[in-house]
C-alpha cells in the first residue's frame, strides 16, 4: 500500500540546503481525476498524517500550482504556492475509520498537483482524544517555535510516541514548539 502508478517523477533544482526527502516530486496531470495513496491503518487508531510541497525550480513554464488535497472523500486543504524554495506542509490527526484511508490529489487551478512526502504516523492511544474524532479531524492551526537560537529543527531522537513513522517518499516534531488544534 502507499504506492501509486499514475504520475511522473520530477527533480527539484534549489539553491537551499534540503533533505533528501526533498529532492524530487511526484505530479500529476491537470485534470479532474483525484490521484490516491492508499495509506493501511488500523481501524480505529489515531494517526498523524502528513503531506509536504517542495515546488523548487523545477523546469516547468507552468505558473505556481493551486489544487485540492483529500482525505478520504472529505476536502482536507487547498495547497497554494507562492515560494518555489518553501517547503509546504499539511497536517491532520485522524481516528482512522477503517484498515485504510486515501490521501488524495485532485481539481489543479493552476500548475498541476503534486506531493513531496506522505508520512502516516500512528499515535498513543491517550493523545489527542475528543468527542468528535468519529466524525471530524483535527488539523494544525498554527506551530510556534518559542526559544530557538535558529530555525533549525531540533529533535529528540528516542521520543517514543512517534518511534514508529510511516514516509512515502516519491522517491521534526520535537521542536520546542506548542501546536494549535482544530477541529
């Protein structure tokens, strides 16, 4: 699961220090199809999944994309670029409703819809618990780096919760930071 046969592979040209995660993309045609990763999960856990947008300077005349981000059936984000050297992400933890959920791209306004990265990162089962998880799920609001030196990541390398990660790469989080979730 998590592998897709439709689309091309792309190489991000950047002058900024990147990952190698970062390196190229996959995208998709400008089309009407929503193009799906089938993520497997365990019914009923929670999880957090992840989506990243490194345009770079690709070799494409195409103006900036703008197109539709999906999970499942229900509209998870519209995915703009304004930077080609900014790294784009989405985030949203869910309670999975089944052994698995689609992640999709789709419905390009300008440019095509691509991704970098894809993670599906399974939780504890006491974080993050509401009364709506069933119906709803929570997205990141805003994330605010309080006491860097520098932007950075810092990350602490046996933080257990997220030990087990989950990245599709076509080919972190223990910053001192204080999340904002909403529903």
């Amino acid at each position: 699961m998590g592998f897709i046969r439709y689309g091309k592979v792309a190489e991000v040209n950047t002058t900024n220090k990147i990952g190698p995660q970062y390196t190229s993309y996959r995208y998709f045609p400008a089309d009407n199809k929503k193009y799906c990763y089938v993520l497997g999960t365990t019914e009923r856990r929670r999880y957090l999944v992840r989506a990243t947008f490194l345009y770079g300077n690709s070799n494409f005349d195409n103006p900036y994309p703008m197109f539709q981000l999906y999970m499942d059936s229900t509209r998870w984000s519209t995915v703009t670029i304004k930077d080609a050297s900014r790294v784009y992400f989405e985030e949203m933890i869910l309670r999975a409703p089944s052994s698995s959920v689609q992640v999709c791209l789709c419905c390009a306004s300008t440019g095509f819809p691509f991704i970098s990265t894809l993670e599906l990162r399974p939780l504890d089962d006491s974080m993050y618990m509401t009364d709506y998880e069933d119906n709803f799920f929570l997205k990141v609001a805003a994330r605010v780096n309080f006491g860097a030196l520098n932007i950075d990541p810092i990350r602490y390398e046996h933080f257990k919760i997220h030990s087990s990660c989950f990245m599709y790469h076509f080919h972190d989080t223990s910053k001192i930071f204080i999340e904002f979730w909403w529903l």
